[in-house]
C-alpha cells in the first residue's frame, strides 16, 4: 500500500514517514497541497491514504482536501488530517470538506493506526 504525508515541516514527514513504513506502506510525501496534488496527479501507482498537515504555505490542508474531492479520480481517496488544529469548529470543517478522519498533534503511531482502522483500512 501506498500513503502520502503532506506537511511543511520535514521532521513531521520523518516521524509520519517512519510509522507509515513499520506498517508496511510504501511513503511519498509533500511539503504542501499544491506539491501533493502534483504528485498525486503525476503517480502511476494508486496511492491508499493521505496524511494531511492542516497549515501550509501555498495550498493548505484543508484546501486540499477540497481540491481533492472535486476530482473524480481521487474522490474516494482517504483523507487524514493530522494537525495542532485543535478548535471543533475547524474539524467539523474538514470533516464536511471531505476528510474522512481528524487527528491532533501531538500524535502516536497508535493514534494513527486505530484511525486507520477506524477507516476500514489494515494495518500492522
């Protein structure tokens, strides 16, 4: 399987990164939107799940996912958002935008993976 991490900051897209591999997925990442939706456009393979950073310069997260979900190719890609945005109104946000889960930072590698499940993906 195949996840992509999008965050603008490296150490975040390491630590997502790492887990995502332990789990057995195959990690491409972005360090914003705008940079995602290229790779995702641009990928042969099918990726199963992206990992979204709400803040980012150029195309944030919840942008994206909104980009996302209006492209039919991609409108049932699983979306994850993994942010410090912590207010319900800005989850309820990107839920309605389209993200199929919301987790906060801080994150463990178990938070990620029940929400995976969660998401009727199997992991580990």
């Amino acid at each position: 399987m195949r996840a992509m991490v999008i965050d603008d900051s490296r150490a975040i897209r390491l630590i997502l990164g790492k887990m995502l591999k332990e789990l057995g997925f195959e990690v491409i990442d972005a360090e914003n939107g705008a940079v995602a939706m290229e790779r995702l456009k641009a990928s042969e393979e099918k990726v199963d799940i992206a990992l979204v950073d709400w803040n980012m310069p150029e195309m944030n997260g919840y942008e994206f996912v909104c980009a996302v979900r209006k492209e039919d190719a991609y409108k049932d890609l699983p979306l994850m958002m993994v942010t410090t945005e912590t207010e319900m109104s800005q989850v309820v946000k990107a839920l309605e935008a389209g993200a199929n889960e919301y987790v906060m930072k801080p994150f463990t590698k178990e938070m990620i993976t029940e929400k995976m499940t969660l998401m009727g993906m199997s992991v580990g």
